[in-house]
C-alpha cells in the first residue's frame, strides 16, 4: 500500500513537470557553493561515438573515463533544452538504454530531483545518512526533510569527516525505487556485474575522503562535483577521519607534480567511470544531487 501512494504521489509530481509545461528553478532550488573550481581536467573524456567495444578495450579495466552525451538526464523539463554547461551531444534512443533497465520517462529524473519536487515527494519520509570518511561507519536516520532543512549546509574546514553527516546510499528501494524508474543509466556494462544505484545529496564543500571499491558510474544531477582518483598500487596520502576539503587545503598543495592524482570536476550531463579498486575521494563544490551506478 506505501508503495503504491509513493508511486502515485510522483506520478503526481510528474504531472507538475510535463516537457513545455515550466521551468526548473535555477539549480534545482538547491544551494550554490563558494568552493572555487580547479578548471584542470586530467581525466580522459569520451563522446557518444564510444563504442561498447572500446569502452571495455580502452577503460573499464584500466583507467576512468568522463564520458559526455550518454544520458538523458541533464535535459531540463522543455523538451530537448540541456542544462547550462551539459553536453548536447546527440544520443540515439537505442543507446539511451541497456537490456534489462527500466523504461525511462524522457527528461523527467532531472525535473523531479529539484528541491520542492523531492521534498513533495519524500519529505516525511526517513534516509539513513552517514558519516563522510573512508569508512562511514556511524549511521543515523531523520525525516528526509529534516536532513534538506536542517542538516544540509556547506562544510565547515575544521569539522572532521566522521562527525559530517551525509546522504549517500542506503535508500530504501520500496520508497524511492519510483523515483529510480525514470533515471536513464550509463548504456556500458562489465561482464558478469549487475547494477546497483546509490542516490544521495550534500552540500557544498562536503564529499567523502579517499576509499576504493569495486567499478561504477557516477553522475551528478544538479551542482558540481570534484573528484580525484588515483590507481590501486598508488595508496594516496590521506587521514580517514579527515575531510576532502581539508585535505584539498592541507595535503594537495604540498604534493608534487609527480604525485597528484588524476582530477576533474563533473558537471551536469557528464557520467564519470572509475574502474574496480581504484582510490578515490570526492568534493562537492556546490549543493549537490547525484546518483551512482555501482557493478557488482
């Protein structure tokens, strides 16, 4: 029965979102940051031309890769209008989506992730957040509205990660597997790995210190987020307790050249793959709403 009022309360909300019929307040209604963006970019990036077959020849064993103009997900609600900065690359429908995944609703997952849709649609609802180091190991549950009105605010420098609280991952799919249904995924697969989503939103300055895990992709819906990698025989210098942003102000200055990870900030209409335990840590430069697409 809760199932079948959520998926009703976002058909619902979709029906306030139809392509023509408005327009997504700027940045979704969420926060702007004042974290400065690097405009270095060391990650190789890709187009909608990348084939399967050089993607598994080139990357997913090896190294990551931005890909641009694979999704639909950073179009805005008029139809066939891409958010600021996104790529407008043109994707045929057949690459839009993978064997398996469910049937995606054009331009909807981004219009329903604004601030007052979410809210609408989960407010009352509980999230598990949990602390922003390497090894989240404290967990704590609050009314979804209570983390976006209460909770979520830009990081403070000195606070460590394991006392920053953050949504990511954890979600209760009975609850927000609707929301799910209108995500169009990265059209790659590993063989022998089946796709998991981990959806989350933090605030400015927030992200999680380096950790590694197995391959995925990653994709931010509304903000910026930096990210920075290095390969797994390369353990970077890190404190697990310690926060991105304050690594980004402490350690990265006094690392050489030599020794700086692979770096870029994702953008809107960009998907990032890190292939299987490669290190990596995350920064948000601005209010950020982003979903992962873990293989496992």
């Amino acid at each position: 029965m809760a199932a079948a009022a959520r998926l009703l309360l976002l058909l619902v909300v979709l029906g306030w979102v139809r392509p023509g019929a408005c327009t997504d307040p700027p940045g979704g209604g969420w926060l702007a940051g004042t974290v400065p963006e690097e405009p270095r970019c060391t990650v190789e990036r890709a187009d909608a031309s990348l084939t399967y077959s050089l993607f598994l020849q080139r990357f997913a064993f090896s190294r990551p890769v931005i890909l641009g103009g694979v999704t639909d997900n950073s179009v805005s609600a008029a139809r066939g209008q891409r958010v600021p900065g996104g790529t407008h690359l043109p994707v045929p429908r057949e690459r839009r989506q993978h064997p398996g995944s469910p049937r995606s609703i054009p331009q909807a997952f981004r219009a329903l992730c604004t601030r007052d849709k979410l809210l609408a649609a989960f407010g009352p609802f509980p999230v598990r957040l949990s602390t922003a180091n390497t090894y989240s190991y404290r967990k704590v549950d609050v009314p979804f509205q209570e983390y976006v009105e209460h909770l979520l605010k830009p990081q403070d420098p000195a606070r460590l990660g394991s006392d920053t609280l953050y949504f990511f991952g954890d979600n209760n799919f009975t609850e927000w597997g609707p929301l799910f249904q209108h995500y169009v995924p990265p059209p790659f697969r590993i063989p022998g790995t089946s796709p998991a989503y981990s959806f989350g939103i933090a605030g400015s300055g927030s992200g999680v210190p380096f950790h590694w895990h197995g391959p995925g992709f990653s994709e931010v819906i509304f903000g910026r987020k930096r990210w920075f990698l290095y390969p797994p025989d390369q353990t970077p210098h890190f404190h697990p307790n310690e926060s991105t942003l304050a690594w980004l102000q402490h350690t990265y200055p006094t690392l050489p050249p030599a020794q700086r990870p692979l770096e870029c900030t994702l953008r809107p209409g960009e998907v990032l793959y890190f292939p299987d335990r490669w290190w990596h840590a995350t920064l948000n430069l601005d209010t950020s709403v982003f979903i992962s697409t873990f293989l496992g």
